[in-house]
C-alpha cells in the first residue's frame, strides 16, 4: 500500500473483536504497514490501553459481556482516550444501530462481511486525518505562542516607553520626587473602587483599569516644554507666567496627538492624551486649559486631578509645608462638587487608608514621612 509523504508508518492500530477469525484477518490487512495489537471483549481492550495508546481502534459492537458501544463511551469520556478515532465493524446494518454508533463518538462504521481493501482505505484516510488535526493544533499552539510572545515585546516596549518619557519629564521639575509613581498607585486606587458605580461600568473595562494606572505618569509630560526660568521658579509665579504654566497640558496633549497621526489611534495613547490635557480641569468649570465642567472631563482628568492634588498636600513645596493626611483629607472633601468629581471623592473617602500608606512609604523626605504618620 502506497503510503502519503509525510506520514507516519509507526501507528499504533488495537483491533477488538470477540471472533478470532476476524482478528487474524485484520492483523495479516493491516500488519505489514502498521503495529497492530488486538483484544478479544471490551474489558481487555480498555486494559490494553494502559500500556499502549493506539492512534485508532477498530472495534467490534455485538460482544459479550461489554459491547462496543459502551466500550465507545468509556474511551470518550476518558481524557487521555477521548481523541482516538473510532471505527464500528458490525453486521449490524440497521440505520438506527449506525446513527447510535456515530453519537457514541464513534468516526466511521463498516458493515461486516468487509473488503480489505476498503478497511485498509478507511483506516488509512482516518489516521491521516487525525495527523492533519495534530498538525493544525501544534500550528496553532505555534501561533498562540509566536503572538503572546510578540504582544509581550510590545507590552514591554510601552511599559518601557511610559517610563522613559515620565522620568524624562520629573527630572524637569525637582520638587515632584516620586510624585509620578504616587500618583500612578493613586489613580489605580480610584478606578478599582469605581469599577461598582454604574454610571463608571462602561469606562471601566479590564483594558481600561490596565492602561489607565500606566498612562497616568504622563500626566506631566509637557513640562518638558516649560522654560526652566518657570518650571524651576522658588517662588510664586507671576500671571504671565502662570499662563505659560498652564501650556504644559497642551504640550503634553499635541505631542500624543502626534503619535497618533504617526501610529494611528489606540487606547494607550488616548489615556495619555487625556491625562496630560485635562487633569487641571475642575468640577465646576473653573480649571484649564478649556473650562471644562462635570461629566465634560474625561475620567482620565477626574481621577488624576484627584491624585494630583493629595499628593501635592501631603509633599512640601517651596511655598508650602507639607498638610497632614487628615488635613489633606478634609479639603478633598470640602472640594467635592467644585474641584472634583463627587464620585470620585467619595471613592477617594473609602480608600483614604490606603494613599495614606502609600504616601508614607515613598515619601519625599522625612518631614513627610512624620506629618502623614499624625
């Protein structure tokens, strides 16, 4: 028998009929190409199986004892046995004995008396059937490995990315310290006790809680593009120069929209173009660069105006000592419904706890260290 190239000659065939006549028939077909192993009732040919694992089994249905269709269902409901293809060979040729054959799991069935030559056929297309599916699946598993594995170079690429391009801008403002990385731990505080507001339920997809906490540090991005007479001023700044202050959200924004007219629009880029515009927006309007008020801020800049602000409270500044944590607490919620989003700060309120702590443990200096701690 001409055999396909590529396929394997090595299969492992289990032919199990209660009549040794047709063993012997079977074995002198399929012997000479496969390893045929055979069992004469049901119970020996599930034993069997514990030592060698065929590729396909022939299987008589009328034997005593077991028969082959509750042989058929042992084999499909065993894990290790369940893909092994089947074939019925019965004098049974009664329609509802072949449709019952089929749903016990079985890939063919063959009417006794049978031509070897269709045996040998039918066994054959089987087997290479079951090659072809074992090839698609290692492709497939080949695949899946080859996308997680590109996903994860790009994963780091962004991760190293965001960074890169917030350490770039804290190292423009020395006062900030680990501002980025406090405010990062705080927005991811917010969003996973807002994921049980409804009105959150739609911007607060699993992608979004990934992406949101690692956009946030780009809220100050556009620092870079603050002249160092301002950004690094001691002092309070004049009105002008406030103004020009004021321009790092929409340096921060134009260059995300760079990239996106460069790489095309994904969500990553559009927290970040968020986070950088719009979280010196306030509740009531007042804040900039637009004056935008309520549910016209985008999340993004309602949870980091939040953030921003606790930890510029709790962090000495030039014009300013560090405000204890209650201290800070108190004008956070004094601010709800002007400055901040009223859902935010009341979400803010349960986890107070836990930016108390974490402000504690990445404080600037020790002064702070020892105003959060009263």
């Amino acid at each position: 028998m001409d055999i396909p190239v590529g396929f394997s000659e090595s299969k492992n065939i289990l032919v199990v009929d209660d009549t040794k006549a047709n063993l012997d028939i079977l074995v002198e077909a399929l012997g000479d190409t496969y390893n045929v192993s055979v069992a004469l009732n049901g119970k020996t040919a599930l034993e069997s199986i514990d030592d060698v694992l065929p590729d396909l089994i022939l299987l008589d249905i009328m034997m005593p004892g077991m028969d082959g269709f509750a042989v058929c269902q042992a084999l499909k409901s065993d894990v290790r046995t369940q893909d092994i293809p089947i074939i019925f060979l019965s004098a049974m040729d009664q329609i509802d004995a072949k449709t019952r054959g089929f749903r016990a799991g079985a890939v063919d069935y063959i009417t006794k008396p049978f031509e070897i030559l269709e045996i040998r056929a039918r066994v054959r297309n089987h087997l290479l059937i079951g090659e072809a599916k074992m090839y698609l699946t290692r492709q497939n598993e080949i695949l899946e490995r080859k996308v997680k594995e590109r996903t994860n170079e790009l994963q780091v690429t962004q991760d190293v990315t965001i960074r890169s391009l917030a350490s770039l801008a804290e190292t423009r403002d020395n006062e900030t310290g680990r501002h980025i990385q406090r405010t990062q731990y705080y927005v991811r505080l917010l969003s996973e006790q807002l994921i049980s507001k409804r009105q959150y339920s739609d911007l607060l997809t699993p992608r979004a809680l990934e992406l949101l906490p690692k956009s946030a540090p780009l809220h100050d991005v556009g620092k870079v593009g603050v002249p160092d007479s301002i950004l690094l001023k001691p002092g309070k700044l004049t009105d002008e120069e406030f103004e020009i202050m004021k321009t790092h959200t929409k340096l921060g924004r134009n260059a995300f929209l760079q990239a996106e007219a460069d790489l095309g629009s994904n969500s990553f880029l559009k927290h970040a173009k968020e986070f950088a515009y719009t979280h010196h927006e306030k509740w009531d309007g007042t804040g900039y660069p637009e004056g935008r008020s309520g549910l016209q801020i985008p999340l993004e800049g309602r949870l980091m105006a939040l953030a921003d602000v606790y930890d510029a409270l709790v962090s000495r500044r030039v014009y300013k000592p560090p405000f204890t944590h209650s201290e800070a607490v108190s004008t956070i919620l004094n601010d709800s419904g002007t400055h901040f989003d009223p859902v935010v700060v009341a979400a803010f309120e349960i986890v107070q706890e836990d930016f108390r702590r974490f402000a504690l443990k990445h404080a600037d200096s020790e002064e702070e260290k020892e105003t959060l701690k009263a």
